[in-house]
C-alpha cells in the first residue's frame, strides 16, 4: 500500500465518534448509579461486614455519612464523577486497595491473555477458513463447521474446566491455573508462558466459531470472483491464486472486524479468567460482583464500555481503509 | 462461455437434490432432539419420582455405568437426574426470560418504528447505549446488586437479551409502513393505533417469535455463566450452571463425569433449536440457504 492514508478523515471520524461517546458513557454512570439506588443493596453494610451486625445505629450513621452514601444518588453519582475524571475512582473493598491501582495492576495480565487469544484464534481461524473456503461443502468443510457451531453453544467455562481436566490433570502437562507456581514469589517470564498456555487457548478457541465462519465465507466468495478466474486462466499457481488474490480480498475485511468483537471477548474473558484465576481484569469484575464491592464494579463496567466503544471505532477506521468505497462517515 | 468456464472449476455448489436431502435430515434429527428434552424435562419429574436430591453416600462418584449412566456426583446423587433437573429449570429461568424480553424488545421496537422521528432516533440512542455495555457483565452487575435469588437473575437476563428483537421489530416496522396496504388503512381513515394493532404489529410477530425461540438457549447459556460464577441461581434451585459450578472439586480430584454431562445438557438443546431455526430461515427465505449444515 504505496497510497497516504486519510489521515483528516480518519482524525474526523474519530473526533466524532469521541463525542458520541462522552453521553454514553455518561448515560452508562448515571445508569449504574440508579440501579445500585433501587436495589436493596447497602453500602454500608457491605462496608462494615460482620461488624455491622453489632454496631450501634450511630456508628452506622456515622460510617453511612463518611462514605458519602446518606445523600440522593445523583449527588453521590456526580461526586464520583467529578472524583473520576481527577482520576480517583473511589477504594475497592474486596482488594483493600484504591481501584486505579486495582486496573493498573491486572489490566495488563488481560491484554496479555486477549492478545494470545485473539492471535490463536487468528491462526485458527485463517487456516481452517481457508481450507474450509476453498471446497465448500466438502468433507473437511462440513466436519470443521459442524465443530464450529457445536463451539458457538459451548459454554467458555466448560470448555475451560475439561482443558484442565485433560492437560493439567490427565497428562500434567501445563499448569492448571494462576499466573505462577504457587511456590514461586516472582513472576518470571517462563512461568508466564506455561500459564498463559490453557487460558489463551480456551479464550481462542471461545472467539474462533465467528472467525472460521467469517474467513471460509470471505475466501469462498473470493474464489468465485472474477480476479481469481482471470488468474487461474492466466495460468498461476493454485497457491499464487489463495495467498495473493482470495486470502487477500477474503481475509482484510475479516481481520478488520476484530475490534468489534470486543465485547464477546470480555464475555469469555469474565468466565475463563475465573476459571484459570488468572489475575487479570475479568476475574476482578467476578470478584467485585461476588462481594458487591461497588466502586470497583461501577468502575469496571464503565471501563468495558469504553472498551467495547474504542473497539468498534478501531474497527470502523480499518474496515474505510482496507475497503476505501466504505469510507469515514460513520 | 461462462458456463463452461464455470463447470471446469471444481467448487461448483452441489446440486440441489443431495442439499434437501440433508436439509430433511437436520429437521428430523433437531425436531426429535428438542421432543426428546422437552419430554423428559416435563415427564421425567412427575413420572420417575425420584429425589434428585437423594443423598447416598455409599455410591458418590461412581463413572458412568448401567446403574447410573452418568455416573454420579461427590454426595452419590444420580448425575443424569440431576441434569435432567438442571435443565429444567435453566429451561424455565430461559423460557421465562425470553417471553420477558420479547415483550420489551417488541414494545420499544415498536414504539420507535410506529411513531418515527424524535422518539425513534432517542430510542435507537440508548438500544445503541445497551448494547455497548458487554451483555455478561450488565447482568453480571445487575445481579450483583439484587442477589440472591431466581429473580434477579430473570430480570438480567431479560435485560441484556431485548436489544435485538427492538432492532428487528423497528426495521420491520419501518419497511411495512411505506407497503400499499398501509397507505389503503391510512386513507381508509384509520387510527394510528388501530393500523398499529390491525395491520403492523401481527405483520412482524413471526420475526418476533423466530427471535424469540432463537434466545431461549442463548438465555440459558447467559443464566448457566452466572450460575457457574456463583452469581445467579441459589444451590437448591440448581441449574445445569449450578451442576458445573459444584463439580469443579471433584474435576480437580480428577473425575470429569459431573462437569462433562451437565454442559452436554447445554449444548444439545442449543444446536437442536439452532437446527430448526436454520430450516425455518430457509423456508422464510428460500433463495439465501442457511450455512448451517447439522
């Protein structure tokens, strides 16, 4: 690709879907807020713990003005805000520690394990769509596309605890969980990688029915097209043919499509961090939601939305550049 | 020339008759797996009249065997009992919230497509709003502030699930109001209400249902994760998530039985029902064959 990028309308369309976001993101805050305010959940219990079962009413008090929990929730909820946006998200009750500590902590250990993933099913995805694509309808296609739906309605978490069950326990292979050794009291990056093994390939294999299906429809069409006709009775190589004209116009636009799919991965990351207690975001979220740590939950889920925004506008912008007739209007 | 051309590339798709005769075979095979989950899950409990709960401390986690086909958990209770059960009530919490969130997302979609403009756009904003928060973790959130209970669980569930039936209705709705017999209504001087009711609505109730039938299993499998993460169904009320959540010690003391057979349970139901709508789909619209090929 010898052409300039479009750099303004690129800058154009990201500045607008920017400020398409602030109301969201707003309306998501303000949407926590209420329902945690119509719920029966108690802050302050939640606070105070056992303690609470025997403190006195004024102690309570006490505690339920300390927090800032004895006023109306839009007032609570706008507090948070103004607090959010100097960066201070409030104190995670389950951690003990602040929640920006909580994200700086695990939000790398996540990417790590999204991006295996997504490199797995990538690889996956590519060589099975291909071989698929090339002869729709014949055996290999219709044996890996079963399999694909059967691991559409397989549960992540499932799929997770038989990995276990089969390389950590049957062949003792790979560990089953966390990040280390539980002996060990530094991470070391061999220790990792042994770890990240199972996660990564059960959140992989969880994202690659879409991919597969995706690439074998794209490299199938492609193959029927003209430019791969022309190629063929111009005489080249079958294997010219895949990589240069089918793969190229079958797989750019798929490829293209990851950013969107945000919001399956953190699906499958919730349940197979938790499955693997791989120290990560998710497993944090489930961990929060279990112990009704509110701060750390509110922040969470306004973080994955950004997320699932910020990953729709990356999509966007490679889906105008890798077919130019979509443009950057969006 | 074309033809030719075509006919001595190899991928051509396969004739015609060979495609029915599969597509006869994925009908008949889905149809008897659901007959088959629907009739053990409504005749199993009152016919069997055994406790699914039924202690036995003599038998637990036995493999599978002619006794106990699959086996049993780590209390000795009869694991194909205890699925069967399992899937009754995944069944039901899904059942249940589908009907709920059918009738949300057919309301707001046809709010938003029948009275157009302001409302519409507005609406569309936070259907697009929903469906920016991941779906896992908006019931995941919700739970979390309403547990415990079966309740909060149908409610999140119910929640996270309307979006798309809002879209269908809507865009439904939008392409049946410019169609003659709604101008014919109109000038006929009718009611905006009563073209709604008479004319619109019973015009996109099958899509509707075929969402709708569509979500059941996509429902369970939302209500089973937050089970499994100890999030939704109280343990007596134990739902195939509820199963694979308590097998979890006995599957690292290496006994694969109690978490293979309830996630079995999940899947069957889920590819059975996806079969079926895939026919259903290419009768609709018989020009763009579904891809599915089970």
């Amino acid at each position: 690709m010898s052409r300039r990028l479009p750099w303004a309308a690129m800058a154009r369309m990201t500045g607008r879907r920017t400020l398409a976001a602030v109301p969201v993101l707003l309306g998501v805050t303000l949407a926590v807020f209420a329902v945690a305010a119509a719920s029966p959940f108690d802050p302050v219990k939640a606070y105070a713990g056992t303690a609470g079962l025997t403190a006195s009413q004024e102690n309570l008090d006490q505690l339920r003005a300390n927090l800032g929990v004895d006023r109306p929730w839009p007032a609570q909820w706008w507090d948070w805000l103004t607090r959010a946006l100097q960066g201070d998200l409030g104190d995670s009750g389950v951690m003990r520690q602040p929640v920006a500590d909580v994200v700086a902590e695990r939000l790398g250990w996540s990417a790590l394990l999204a991006a295996t993933a997504f490199l797995v099913a990538i690889a996956l995805g590519t060589g099975l769509g291909v071989l698929a694509g090339r002869r729709r309808g014949g055996l290999l296609d219709r044996a890996v596309s079963s399999l694909a739906y059967t691991l559409e309605a397989a549960p992540a978490f499932w799929l997770g605890l038989l990995a276990v069950w089969f390389f950590a326990l049957k062949l003792g292979a790979l560990p089953a969980g966390g990040l280390t050794d539980t002996a060990s009291d530094t991470v070391t990056a061999g220790q990792v990688a042994t770890h990240l093994v199972l996660p990564a390939l059960v959140l992989g294999i969880s994202q690659l029915p879409w991919f597969f299906l995706y690439v074998r429809q794209g490299v199938g069409d492609a193959l029927e097209e003209d430019p791969v006709r022309g190629a063929r009775a111009r005489g080249l190589s079958e294997r010219t043919v895949l990589t240069g004209h089918a793969l190229r116009s079958g797989l750019l636009p798929v490829l293209t499509l990851v950013g969107s799919r945000v919001p399956e991965l953190i699906t499958g990351a919730l349940l197979v961090e938790t499955v693997f207690s791989w120290p990560g975001i998710a497993a944090a979220t489930v961990q929060a939601a279990v112990s009704a740590d509110f701060p750390l939950l509110a922040a969470l889920t306004v973080l994955a939305t950004a997320a699932v925004l910020l990953g729709n506008l990356l999509s966007d912008l490679l889906y105008g550049l890798a077919d130019p007739r979509v443009g950057f209007d969006g | 020339m074309a033809d030719t051309l075509r006919t001595t590339t190899r991928r051509r798709p396969r004739t015609a008759a060979p495609a029915d005769a599969t597509r006869r075979i994925r009908l008949w095979t889905s149809a008897l797996v659901l007959g088959a989950v629907v009739l053990a899950v409504l005749l199993v409990p009152p016919l069997v009249r055994l406790d699914e709960q039924a202690v036995d401390l003599t038998r637990k986690l036995l493999p599978p065997s002619w006794d106990h086909p699959f086996g049993t958990d780590d209390v000795g209770r009869d694991l194909l009992l205890r699925c069967v059960y399992g899937l009754r009530v995944s069944l039901l919490v899904g059942l249940v919230a589908a009907l709920a969130a059918t009738v949300i997302g057919t309301a707001v979609g046809a709010a938003a497509g029948a009275l157009g403009g302001r409302v519409d756009r507005f609406v569309m904003r936070i259907v697009d709003a929903f469906a920016s928060v991941p779906h896992l973790l908006l019931g995941i959130f919700v739970v979390a502030m309403f547990r415990p209970g079966v309740w909060p669980v149908v409610v999140s569930v119910a929640l996270t699930h309307w979006l798309s039936t809002a879209r269908i209705v809507r865009s439904e709705l939008l392409s049946l109001r410019s169609r003659p017999f709604v101008d014919a209504a109109v000038s006929g001087g009718a009611s905006r209400w009563r073209i709604a009711v008479r004319h619109l609505l019973p015009a996109v109730l099958p899509q509707a249902g075929l969402a709708a039938v569509l979500m059941v299993p996509h429902a369970m499998w939302h209500e089973s994760a937050l089970s499994f993460l100890g999030l939704g169904l109280p343990s007596h009320q134990a739902s195939l998530g509820n199963l694979v959540q308590g097998a979890r010690s006995s599957l690292l003391a290496g006994d694969w039985w109690p978490t293979l057979f309830p996630g079995l349970f999940l899947i069957v139901p889920t590819l059975a029902v996806a079969g079926l709508a895939g026919v259903w789909r290419d009768r609709l619209n018989p020009r763009r064959r579904s891809e599915l090929m089970l």
